[in-house]
C-alpha cells in the first residue's frame, strides 16, 4: 500500500514528544503532542491543520507558543484537541501575551475537550477580540471521535498516567483508494490535481454516473464516469492507520485500551520510557518500559513500531530501549 501518512519525529528519540503526520497529497498535516518544535522548519509548521496534545505535562506541550509565533498571520484556524481542562490551560497561555495590536489579524484557535460522556467542551479564542476566551459550546465525540474530515479520523481512548488521564490517539484513514499507475500509463491519464479529486469522490461514495474532469498528457481533457474510471484505474482497500500512545502507566487496564485502539495498526508510536531492569521505576513514574511498548505492538498486530520518549538516564547507550522495544515487538525477547 502506497502511505497516505508520512510520519517523523520532530525530536529524537530523547527529546520532546512531537510526532508530525504530512498527509500525502493535501499540503497538510497533523501534529500529535507538542514538545520542543524548533527543529520544524516554518513551512512544515504552517501546514498543521490540527493539534492533538496528549496532556499537559511540559515536555508534551512546551511548543504550544512556537506553533502561535508562527501562525499569527495564518487565515486557517487552528484546531487544538486534548484532554478535560486543556482549554483553560490554553487560555492562560494566550493571556499571557500583550495583544493590542493584532486588531486585524484573522487566526483562531478552537481548543476541543475530550469528554468520555461523548459530549467535548469546546472553546474559541480569536485575534480579532485580543485572544479573550469565547463562551463554551458543546460538541459531539461519541466513541473518543475527535477530528473527522472526508479523508480520515482521529479518536482518542483516556490512559491513566499516575493520577491524571493522558490521551493517546489512532488516525484512521477512512477509505484507501489505491491506483494502479500502470493504468493511468496506458490511458495516457498523468497523475496531477484531478486524482485527488477523483479519490475524494470516491471515499464519499459519490454516484457512478458523476462525471470527472481528467487531464490527458497532450493537456486535453476527457471526461469520465466515477464508476468506469474507477474500474479502469483504482480499487479500494482498508484504509491505513497510526496509533500514537505516550505517558501511561504500566498498568493492565492501560494495556487492555493500548490494545484495542493499536489493534492492526499500520503503525504503533509508542513511548518507551525506561529499560527493562528498571520496571521499578517505569511502575513508579507511571510510564511504560521498552520491553512492554515492544509486546504490547506485538499483541496488537501492529505493523511497524516507532519508540520515543526516553529517559536522559539512557543517554550513554542511544540504542538500548530501541533495542529492547524491537526485539520485544519481533517477539525474539529481552536484549
Ligand atoms: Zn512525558
Ligand atoms: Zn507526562
């Protein structure tokens, strides 16, 4: 399957969790935690649609004023997601700055409260009125279901992370439209613009008699039913998935949600705190172990497993929990 997510770890492995997700194809992405940003260029920043903050310790949120520097000027609203009360936490934030000269400027910035009633908290602030909280409104996030555009979705699950909740996060794509470019060769159709238009329709489960505008090489164009073109060039299969966890204690019942919501995954992001001769300490700091982030990507049918969020006492030997947490996941044991 081509990827239809890029995924990178804007930190090292030691360093602030940020995960970035470029959508192929949209000139967006999204961003799940907000560590340190400074190692994101500009242009990257500023094609970041939607925020997805795990919780509010520091490290997870700490790039929260870099993101705002960046997007002062932005038309785009920007969408923040995160655990009950990261609205108010934001809003101090905000009220932190002088803004008396930013009458005209169009960003806003809506936070969304996860809630596990289904029934979110969200709260505005816009440039316009000096970043000043606007009243809240509810909306609906039944099942954890958070972010949802035509293409994908993103739902949350609450972990326990000692004593307060921390959110980790699958992005789902709804639908994969896979193309066959030997297809598009022979009907002399390049792939440009109109195939992210003929997938769209598609993934909207438009009528097949709707009519699409192809570009041909010779820069005619031809138009074609949905349903012939896409017996010509495409199928559809399960779309991809990426599951992000951080910040949960080792705890069975984090185990038994890490597991529901990473099963299949396409890819499992996960942290893995401390080494396996430390379980002592994973238990006390309420985070989990390389050895367990490893099985519980196993368990869950994951197909690649990603591990950040190291702990500094590791430093002198960068690779021991990559080591540890992929010989879990390939279930050839502890290293
Ligand atoms: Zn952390
Ligand atoms: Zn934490």
């Amino acid at each position: 399957m081509r990827s239809s997510f890029f995924v990178r770890l804007v930190n090292d492995p030691f360093g602030d969790p940020a995960l970035y997700v470029r959508v192929a194809h949209r000139r967006e992405a999204l961003l799940f935690d907000c560590g340190d940003l400074h190692a994101l260029p500009a242009r990257d920043l500023l094609k970041i649609r939607a925020v997805f903050v795990s919780h509010a310790h520091i490290d997870h949120l700490a790039g929260f004023d870099h993101l705002l520097r960046t997007f002062l000027y932005r038309r785009q609203p920007l969408l923040v997601h995160g655990p009950p009360g990261l609205g108010e936490r934001i809003g101090h934030r905000l009220a932190a700055y002088t803004w008396n000269l930013i009458d005209g400027y169009p960003l806003s910035i809506e936070v969304r409260e996860w809630a596990a009633d289904g029934a979110g908290q969200a709260r505005c602030f816009r440039a316009s009125r000096a970043f000043r909280p606007e009243a809240p409104r509810f909306f609906a996030c039944p099942a954890g279901l958070l972010h949802e555009t035509t293409h994908y979705r993103v739902r949350a699950v609450s972990l326990e992370h000692g004593d307060i909740p921390c959110l980790a996060f699958a992005l789902e794509e709804k639908l994969h439209v896979a193309i066959h470019r030997d297809a598009l060769d022979r009907l002399g159709y390049p792939p440009g613009p109109w195939l992210s238009r003929f997938k769209d329709l598609v993934r909207a489960d438009a009528p097949q008699d709707t009519p699409v505008q192809v570009a041909r090489h010779d820069g005619t164009m031809v138009v074609r039913h949905l349903g012939e073109l896409t017996a010509e060039i495409a199928h559809c299969e399960a779309g991809m998935k990426i599951v992000y966890v951080t910040d949960a204690s080792p705890s069975p019942a984090n185990a038994e949600q890490i597991l529901r919501l990473a099963a299949d995954a396409h890819l499992l992001a996960i942290e893995a705190c401390f080494a396996e001769a430390d379980q002592h300490l994973a238990a006390e700091r309420n985070h989990l172990t390389a050895g367990l982030a490893g099985a519980l990507g196993r368990r869950a049918g994951a197909k690649k497993l990603l591990v950040f969020h190291h702990s500094p006492r590791y430093q002198a030997q960068p690779r021991r929990l990559q080591d540890q947490a992929q010989a879990a996941f390939r279930g050839a044991g502890e290293s």
